[in-house]
C-alpha cells in the first residue's frame, strides 16, 4: 500500500480556499486553484497505477474497470447529489430551472456546453465544467498508462505537454475566425479539457519520477526556481506590453494572471507557468520541505479530505448567502466581502465535512472493496479469497 502525502491532501485545502476566495471577489487569481488540483489528480491517479504495477499487462482491463468503479463511487454520487439539491434550492428561490443543463451535468461534457452555448448558466452548476474536465481526464488518460510500457508512458506525457499548448493556439485562432469576441475565445481555451490536458501530463510525470525527488530532493528546489523565474518572465512580458499598448497604473497589470487571457499569446503561455508552478510546488511537497510542516496540521489535512464535496457545494452556499443579505455583498467594502469570505468558507467545510462522514466515506469504502474483487478476478484468484 503506498503511503499517504498529508501535505497534498493540505495543497487540496488551499486549492479550494482560493477558489472560493476568488468568487467572493477577493483572490482575482483563485482560478489557478483549479490547476493545482489537475496537476494533484494526474498525480495521484498515476501513483497508484504505478503502485499497482498495472502497465503493459493482460489484466490492463482490470485495473482500469477497478480505477473506474472506484473514481466512480467518489465522484459521482455527491456530484448527483448536489445537483438535485441544486434544482431544489434554485426553484425555491425562484429562478428558472435550469433542466436544460441536465444532458450535460450527467455526461460530463458540461464544459463543452459552456463553450459553445451563449445562454447564461446558473451560477450554482457554472464551476461544474471543471468537473467535467476531470472526467474526460479520467475516461481517456489511464488508457495512456495502461497499454503502454513505462518508457513509452513517460515519452506520451512529455508529448502531451509540448502539443497541449499548441492546440489551445490552434483553438484560440479558429475561434477568433469564428467572430468570437476576446472574452468568449479566452473562456473557450480556460475550459477545454484537451487544451489543459499538459496540467495533468506534468503531475502524471511527476509520479514516475516520485522516487527520483525523495532520493534527490534538489531537483525539487531546482524546479521551484525554475517555477519563479517563469513566472517573473512572464509577468515582467505582458506587463511590458500592456504598457506598450497604452495601459497606466493600475491597468498595466491586467490580464496577466486574470481578466481576460487572450491576446499576445497570454492563453498559449499562461498555462505553461500556471501548471510549471503547481507541479514545483507539489515536488517540494514530495521532497518533503520543511515549508510544508506548516500546513500538515490536521484540520488542514481534513478540510482538504473534504475539498472536492467543498468544492462542489461552495457555489450553492454562495447564491443562498447573497440572496439572505441582498445588495450588501454588492457593496465594495473588503471587510464585508472578507466577512462573507469566511462565512461561507466554514458552511462550505462544515456542509462537506457532515456529507462525508455520513454517507460518502461508506460508498467510497464500498467502492473500494468492489474494485478490489475485480483485481482478485484479474489476479485469478476467487473473490473473497485473501490477499
């Protein structure tokens, strides 16, 4: 059984505050959030393929019915859940019911509807596109590490970051040749799950060289620097020609890490330093840095355990409070969206926490044990016998 990273399950955490932090209009930039939990799942889904030793094998088709029953049982019954308590509480308050929604909440191909649909989506399923991202991820990705041997797995990832970024340039001009105007092109490139795939491939890569980082943890502090340098490049680029184009204070520093993210390249290159720094960060969090005592504090390491139910419920919790205090959270102040911050961020844990130790963690468990009689199956050995 390989062992638990806490300090990953705490990287969950922070993913998930700054997204919150982000739609209570506080953190312009929680939206990275998302790709440190795509670079954490590329992660963890291939360690434990690799722990499995599930390359390159004739039971390869175990080991991928078994990843999928149990990625099934964790995702989709809160994920159900939550959408139909989401029609409950959406018609309630009275809002149009947004059934026409529903054919792609339940094929994950939510982000391909955002995409390509021009009609508003309820603010309680519009983050369920990052869902459907994962999903694709999941259906096509273990495929990749199955049927190939491990060498040829490393090759596929490497490849995969080099044309990830190349198709979302492809994707951002054929959209500009559509007519689409810059905030639809950037919104276009953000959702598509193949156009992101890099940020999966790099945690992915990262599992294969898990070993490597432990024995020499100054690859880790060399990738960190690497991360920083990127970053300042990057930052220090398209500060430079915002300044060009005629941007002054404030607005010399727009549309770097937020805004719109289309133009001059910023959707070809920002993801590469987005998902180079979250791939940094969680090497040092294999290498074990001392940093990361810091955060391994239990509650730290539970909230992040809850992270994705937070993360699914967090939207909801958020139209309910701003229809309970009405225009004050429209109001500029910080304190009061810092107030509003913090409120909802202890619901969205404690609404999390209570679904997962009531019910979630017993389907988990159950789908673990499921996909445990596959892999006794594929071992040919009986179900039930002991391992």
């Amino acid at each position: 059984m390989i062992k638990r990273i806490y300090s990953i399950d705490s990287l969950r955490a922070i993913a998930m505050t700054m997204v919150i932090a982000q739609h209570c209009k506080l953190l312009p930039f929680g939206w990275t959030g998302v790709w440190l939990f795509y670079v954490i799942s590329g992660f963890v889904i291939s360690r434990n393929f690799i722990a499995e030793n599930a390359t390159f094998k004739p039971a390869a088709c175990f080991h991928y019915c078994s990843f999928v029953v149990r990625r099934g049982f964790r995702i989709i019954p809160p994920y159900a859940a939550y959408i139909a308590i989401c029609l409950l509480v959406i018609g309630l308050l009275g809002y149009p019911e947004p059934y026409r929604e529903l054919p792609f909440l339940t094929t994950f191909t939510f982000n391909w509807r955002m995409i390509f649909s021009v009609e508003p989506q309820s603010s309680a399923f519009g983050h369920l596109w990052t869902i459907s991202v994962e999903e694709q991820f999941y259906v096509l990705f273990p495929i990749l590490i199955l049927l190939l041997k491990r060498d040829h797995a490393i090759f596929g990832l490497f490849a995969i970051c080099l044309l990830a970024p190349v198709l979302r340039n492809v994707m951002a001009e054929q959209m500009a040749a559509r007519g689409w105007d810059s905030e639809r092109i950037a919104f276009g490139v953000y959702a598509s799950s193949f156009g992101q795939f890099d940020a999966f491939a790099l945690g992915a890569l990262l599992s294969h060289f898990e070993n490597a980082i432990r024995r020499h943890p100054q690859v880790a502090a060399k990738m960190a620097w690497l991360a920083l340098v990127m970053a300042m490049v990057y930052v220090a680029t398209y500060i430079g020609i915002n300044i060009r184009s005629g941007a002054h204070g404030v607005d010399a520093i727009r549309n770097i890490v937020s805004g719109v993210l289309y133009g001059e390249k910023r959707e070809v290159f920002v993801y590469i330093v987005i998902d180079f720094c979250a791939a940094a960060i969680l090497a040092g969090a294999i290498a074990g840095w001392r940093v990361f005592n810091l955060i391994e504090h239990p509650v730290m390491v539970a909230v992040g355990q809850v992270s994705y139910g937070g993360y699914l419920v967090h939207a909801i919790v958020l139209l309910v409070m701003g229809e309970a205090i009405g225009s004050l959270f429209e109001s500029q102040t910080v304190e009061v969206r810092i107030v509003f911050f913090l409120i909802a961020w202890c619901c969205t844990v404690a609404i999390a926490w209570l679904s997962y130790i009531t019910w979630e963690r017993k389907l988990i468990r159950y789908g673990h044990k499921i996909a445990q009689r596959i892999m006794l199956r594929a071992n040919g050995r009986p179900v039930g016998a002991s391992v």
